[in-house]
C-alpha cells in the first residue's frame, strides 16, 4: 500500500470517526476484486489472496443483518414480525446501501482495475454497497461490535424511524411520474438548490418542478432522498396516496 493510499483510508477514519479501526483492512474493504484480478493477469504477484473485499463482503452483511435486527428490536417493542422484518429488508436493500454509501462518498476510496473504473464502476449501485457492507465488517473485525453498531446507528437509523418506513418502501418518483405521465403526458423535473453542511455529512435542498414551475422544496441527507421525498409530499398533498 502506497503512503499515499494510507493517507487516503486515514481521511476516511478521520471523517468517520473510525479510531481503532485498522488502516490495513480498510484498505482491503476498499479494494474491488477488478483491480486484483487485473494485477494478477498481468503476471502480478500479491501476498495477500484475499485483497479484494468479497470475504469481508461476505462477513458485513451478516453483521450489518444482526445490528439493525437488534435497533429494530429495541426501537419497536410493540412491533410483530411481520413489521420488524419489512422494516430490515427496507434497510439492508442494495438500495439504502448504496445511498448511505454515495452519503459517505465511498467511490471516492473505492480501489479498482482500469476496466471497472472505466465502465462507471466507482458509480455503480452494487460496488457501493458491497464495499459498504465489507467496510462493516472491517470495523468489526478490527474494533468489535460496540463501535459497529454505533456506526450502523449512526448511519442507518433514518431509515429505521417510524417516518421514514412510509416514505422510502415505495419508489414514490416513478408513481409520481407514471401518474403525471398518464394524465398531463408530462414528466416531472427535480433540481438541487442548494447543499449545506461538511463533505461527510450535506444536506440537500430540492425542487420539484411539474410542467416547469416549482411545485414544493424537501431536504433530506442526499440528492436522491430528497427527490423520493419530493415526490412522497406531492402524492400526499394531493391525496394521491394515503399516510
């Protein structure tokens, strides 16, 4: 690892508050299986086999599993089964991994071969989530599960909160867009006004525009959350949804 790359996964610690989490396995968290691939089919030799990040992959989804059944366990008392496992498959989707992911600008540190990276990899949903999911398992491997779980919380818990289960289980831009397209033949138009806050934790204000005038503002943690809010707002103005 370059010292440049050291300094790199240390941005992130220090962003995230990750103190005590090895440089080492970050590192391995962050690296996409391309760019080992890459180095061993041009003769490379590595040292370590398991460079890329599938097997911590393998081990943060399991741990990320356990630590929001346990919020959700604990936030819910009253909750049946049913409730509870809606709201974890809401949570652990490649979706809300991925969002939480650009949140943390992930593909910034993302390690990959040329290839990858030139087919928009750094970009792609599923690269995203998977380094997250291996990012998990990196700090529980390196600072146990205490300071796991306050990471988990820390970044998952708007999509575990009693407001926000109506809100994201539903892809409410494409209902809106069906709906606008099938009656008025137009599509709706979202634009950021503004972001607020530092680079690790913004806040985004934006517009919804129908037919070309503004029809409502929302501000949520990311661009794409708050047009999915956006969107949510104006079905629920205009009676076009329940809740």
């Amino acid at each position: 690892m370059t010292q440049e790359r050291k300094a790199l996964i240390q941005k992130f610690i220090d962003l995230h508050n990750l103190h005590g989490v090895s440089v080492e396995i970050l590192h391995q968290a962050l690296t996409h299986k391309s760019f080992s691939n890459e180095i061993k089919g041009m003769g490379g030799k590595i040292a370590n086999i398991e460079l890329s990040n599938q097997r911590l992959e393998f081990l943060g989804d399991a741990i990320l599993g356990l630590c929001i059944a346990r919020t959700l366990y604990d936030l819910f008392p009253d909750a049946n089964e049913g409730e509870l496992t809606k709201r974890k498959s809401m949570a652990v989707c490649e979706p809300t991994l991925a969002e939480i992911g650009e949140n943390l600008e992930i593909g910034t540190y993302l390690l990959m071969g040329k290839g990858e990276l030139q087919t928009g990899g750094v970009e792609r949903a599923s690269n995203i989530a998977d380094a997250l999911e291996a990012i998990i398992a990196g700090i529980y491997l390196s600072a146990g599960l205490e300071k796991t779980m306050e990471f988990i919380v820390k970044f998952w818990i708007g999509y575990l909160e009693e407001s926000q289960v109506a809100m994201f289980s539903i892809d409410h831009k494409s209902k809106l867009q069906e709906f606008l397209v099938k009656t008025k033949k137009i599509r709706p138009e979202y634009k950021v006004l503004s972001t607020s806050g530092p680079e690790h934790s913004k806040t985004f204000l934006v517009a919804l525009y129908i037919n070309g005038q503004e029809m409502l503002q929302a501000t949520s943690n990311s661009r794409k959350k708050a047009e999915q809010k956006a969107a949510y707002d104006y079905l629920k103005k205009n009676k076009l949804i329940n809740g």
